[in-house]
C-alpha cells in the first residue's frame, strides 16, 4: 500500500504560529501575569501607611476607580479602591509622597524574566524543529552529516509475486536481449569459458508508458540478484558534489554485493549533453563525470549491470553512449497488433471480464496504444461495468473505455442545437464517405456525434486492417483527402463552413508538410531533408532546415497539396451526395452508427 503523507507546510507558517503564540502572551498572559503581582489593601490601611510614612510613589488612576502606590522600597505595589477624600491631596503632599503623574510601572523580576527569556525559548524550539526537518529532507536520521551523499537506491527484494518476463508483452525483442542478461548472471562460466563478456551498460529507449521500468523490474524478478533502483533526478541536489557522491556510494554498494543489477531510471536528467556554455548546471556535469569515471572502472566480467531507461536517447552525452559504457541500446517500441492483444490478455487477468471478449478487435480498435494505455483502457472497462451494476466487463465496455481514452467522457449535458446536431452530422459522414470510397483508406469501424469531454464534438474511428510500417504517397494523399472529407461534406449540404475542421486542418496539414520535406515526394525537392526532427519518442519536434525562399516554396507546395486532395474529396461526395445525405439523417437521428451499419446503407 502507498503510504499517505500529510501535505508539508511552508516555513512562513511556523513563523506566523510563533508570532501568534508571542501576541497572545503579551496581550493574555502579561497583564494576567503583572495583576497576580499587585497586592489588595482596604483604604484604611492606604491611610495608615501614608501616614507613617510607608509610601514612597502612589499613582490616582480615576479611571479605573483605584489608587496604585508602592513601599518605601518600591519591591511590593499595592492597589486600593477610591473614596470620596478632598484632603487626599493634600494628605500625599505632606506626607512626602511623589503622584504628580508618574505611572507605577507594574512589573516585577519574574515578569522582566519571563517577557525576555519566553521569546527566546519559543526561537530555539523552532530553530531545533526547522534543522530536524531539514534533516529529514536532506536524508534522515540523526545527522545530516552523516547522510548526506548517500545514494538512498531502493533495493529490490526477490519475491514470489514480483514481476516476471511472463508478466511482460508486446516487447519481445527488448525481452529477448535482457533474458541473455539474466542468463550471464545466473551462469557467468560459460561466457567466460570463451571469452564473452556482458555489456557493461544497456539503454533502453522508446517512447513514454511502453514497459521500459516494467522490464527492468521483470529481470530483477527474474535474476535473483540485488537490484538497485534510482531515478536519475535523485542524483541531483542544491549542493554542488552531492550528486557524484551518490553516484560513488551507489557504486561502492554494487560492487561489494556483484553480481548485481543497477538501474537508473530517467538517465537524460544528468546524462545530457555537455554543451560547454556558461552558467550551466555545474552539478549535473560533476555527477556525470563521476557516472562515466565509474562505469570506466569496472573490472572485466565483475557481474555489475547498469540498466537504464531514457526517452530522449538524442538529448544524451556521447561519451555515455559509447561502446564500453552503454554498449547495447534496446528500442522498447509501441506494440504491434499481435503485442496489444497479449498485453490486453495479461491486464484482463486482473479484473473479471466475459468469456466471449474479442481481445484481437479491441487491439485492433486501440491502434498505436502503448502498453500504459493498454491498462487504463482495461481499468477503464472495469470502472465502466461497475457503475451499471454489472459483476464483469464486457466487449461493449472495453470498446467504450477505448473511447474514453482516446476522447475522453460522454458530455451528457452538453446540448447541441438542431443545426448543429446536423452540421456535425454531415461533417464526421464525410469523412467516413471519403474513406470508404479510396481503395487505400483504412474501413469505418464506428462514427458518433456524442459530445466527448475532450471537446470533440463527433468522431470517425478507422481501424487499419493489419500492421503497416510502410506508407506510400498514395496512402497518404489519401489521407489527406480523409481529413479534408469533413470539411468538404459542410459546404456541400450547407454552403459554408464552421470551425469544427480545426484539427483536421492541422494534421492535414503536418502531413503534407512531411511529404515534402521529410519523405522525398516532391518533384522539386526531390530526396533532400529540409526539415529535422528532435524528440522523436516524445511528440517528434520538427524545425526548417532550409533558405527563407525555399520556405517559401514550401508552404506554396502544402497549400497546394492539400487543395488537390480538397477538391478530390468534394468530388467525392458529389458523385455520393445521395447516399451522403442519407447517412448523415440516419446519423442525426441515431446519433452513433457501426461501420456494418454504415456499410450496408452505402450498398444498398
């Protein structure tokens, strides 16, 4: 279970407590403090005292109806009520004592004290309290000292519910790589008997929520050797020196405990690129240094394994890459068909589904999944049963929980107006129309005009009938002419346009900008890279490579593209403009239609 921390309050909160505490002391406690100090006397005895000369000030505080006075000695304050006395005056004046408007200051020694020393104590206390806290932040235990540059790397324990190779799929061939590493570890000898050694490091690179923790959970699962975890961003720390003294202490503890495993977690938060300019992060690159002077000190075949995950391979430093410290890089990529339909299968054992689900069509439907969204789907289809009261999940839950994922909950309070009920009806009809119609294009699997919380008012899901890594220009001008399609079936039916083909303008768009510059496919251009991409696991920037003028040419290039493909899909739909208006009014009554559904009215 994950323990539950109680959120840590600002340092500015301790000190209004302390100023709080102090106010109320002086306004509370001060005065209650200087009334227990001050001695009640009857007016007689006033008189008495005054008499034999006893008085030394006395103050006549009208006011408050009382008469302070202190002893010849000033130590004891007396108070004494008033009386109707014209003579008093007169009787102090005689008597020597000093009231002309002197205020009788009601303090004593144990006041003084108090009003100097309780502040003090209160300061220390949370001075104390502060340095323990800080303590605790820097690394706990008794002495900051002492804690400091520790490597505080978890240690992962053999247990008969970890995770496994059996419990991982989809990524066979970065499976395949770590099992010869769990291999080696288990039985060194025959490695060594001809010569082979380990690599020291292995990089395992791929885009976010593809397994690349899962895996190196699994091999220490499967090694039944230490295994130690950090993250990279736990290296570094406000102290410049801290972060190559974890790397040095983590070290030392993998070698006297070898063979083990050691795996750095989000390796590019201190393995970046040393770019030389100044003002950089001097940390960074000290624990870097200290990561390469490690790994460059490993003995042959010593049984220490460094395991890291990155997903910005690009952004690291070469002298990290190189063979002799991360010598195997293992792409951990998005699963294909057959990998989504096992990583589905595996997630589903943990929930109760029903026996006739059809893992293969929902892995087909989550195109482009990563294993992260495999499970939330899953998870998904299992909130979705919950709430209908049903005991398991069923396909329609996890074909909806696909859904989810990909745009988010029904907005069942969101009320279209007639006409836009029809707009929107109109535009997702032609998309699927302009699909259905190119040879190349992916079939229609469903189209719904249900409001999603994403803000997409309706939708088309195409489903590619296998696994494509390859597209040809056909496919995607295709493609383009798809996206166009929405757009195209809102002038037709209704002679102008709306801005519900903002997202499809913008991945037409960057389609047709690739083409020309990343795919070779114009006649102009030829095979020339005008643009580079960064980032690729992580959304895949893309910047200009290339002249103003050729910009230029560009952009004159897109817009055309996307024009041709434009005009093909209005073609399109005025050769269908029949069956167009008849799927639209079947859409707009119905609200969502399979693709069998859609098919069979296209054919009719």
């Amino acid at each position: 279970m994950n323990e539950v921390k109680t959120p840590k309050k600002p340092l500015f909160f301790y000190y209004l407590v302390v100023m709080l505490i102090l106010m109320l002391f002086n306004f509370l406690a001060m005065p209650w403090i200087s009334e227990r100090q001050i001695k009640e006397v009857d007016y007689n005895s006033f008189l008495s005292m005054t008499e034999r000369g006893e008085i030394s000030r006395a103050e006549i505080q009208e006011q408050d109806n009382r008469i302070l006075f202190m002893d010849k000695e000033e130590k004891v304050i007396y108070k004494t009520a008033m009386v109707n006395d014209p003579d008093l005056t007169a009787r102090l004046y005689e008597a020597g004592v000093s009231f002309a408007g002197e205020e009788i200051e009601q303090t004593s020694l144990l006041v003084s004290i108090l009003s100097w020393v309780l502040p003090l104590i209160i300061f220390v206390a949370l001075g104390q309290f502060m340095s323990r806290k800080m303590m605790e932040k820097m690394g706990g235990g008794n002495s900051m000292m002492f804690n400091m540059g520790k490597s505080n790397a978890k240690v992962y324990v053999k247990s008969s519910d970890g995770i496994k190779f059996s419990d991982v799929e989809g990524v066979d061939e970065a499976e395949e790589s770590l099992q010869e590493i769990v291999d080696y570890l288990h039985d060194p000898g025959k490695y060594q008997e001809i010569g082979a050694s380990m690599p020291k490091g292995i990089l395992l690179v791929g885009p976010p929520g593809t397994g690349k923790t899962m895996l190196a959970k699994a091999v220490a699962g499967e090694a039944d050797v230490p295994f130690f975890s950090m993250s990279g961003s736990e290296f570094v720390e406000m102290f410049v020196g801290m972060g190559a003294s974890k790397v040095r202490d983590l070290f030392r503890q993998a070698k006297e405990k070898a063979p083990c495993i050691v795996f750095i977690d989000e390796i590019d938060a201190i393995g970046k690129k040393r770019d030389g300019q100044l003002g950089g992060n001097d940390e960074r690159e000290q624990t870097l240094n200290q990561l390469l002077t490690e790994m460059d000190g490993f003995e042959g075949n010593n049984g220490v394994i460094i395991l890291a995950a990155t997903n910005r391979p690009e952004a690291l430093d070469p002298a990290l890459t190189r063979p002799g410290r991360f010598d195997r890089r293992v792409p951990v990529e998005l699963p294909d068909l057959k990998g989504r339909e096992a990583i589905l299968r595996v997630h589903a054992k943990k929930i109760k589904i029903a026996e006739d689900v059809d893992f293969e069509k929902v892995a087909r439907m989550a195109s482009g999944a990563s294993g992260a969204e495999l499970a939330n789907i899953v998870n998904e289809a299992a909130l979705r049963a919950v709430r209908a009261g049903r005991k398991f999940a069923s396909q329609a839950d996890l074909e909806e929980s696909i859904e989810v994922v990909i745009a988010g909950y029904q907005k069942k309070n969101a009320i279209l107006t007639d006409r836009e009920k029809r707009i929107v009806a109109y535009h997702e009809i032609g998309h699927a129309l302009v699909a259905a119609r190119q040879t190349n294009s992916a079939p229609v699997q469903k189209i719904t005009i249900v409001p999603r919380t994403s803000g997409a008012l309706g939708y088309t899901m195409q489903v590619e009938e296998g696994n494509h890594y390859l597209m040809s220009k056909e496919e995607i001008e295709n493609k383009i002419a798809t996206y166009t399609g929405g757009r195209a079936a809102e002038e037709l039916a209704f002679g102008s346009v709306t801005t519900g083909a903002s997202n499809d303008i913008e991945q037409a768009t960057k389609l047709a900008r690739a083409m020309i510059t990343r795919y070779g496919m114009s006649e102009d251009f030829g095979m020339v890279a005008l643009e580079t991409v960064t980032n690729q696991y992580l959304g895949g920037d893309a910047s200009l490579a290339c002249s103003a003028e050729t910009q230029t040419q560009i952009d004159r290039q897109v817009v055309e593209l996307v024009g041709r493909q434009h005009d093909k899909a209005r073609q399109i739909l005025r050769d269908n403009r029949e069956k167009l208006d008849r799927l639209a009014d079947y859409l707009y009554q119905n609200e969502t239609i399979t693709g069998e559904e859609f098919m069979n009215i296209l054919n009719q």
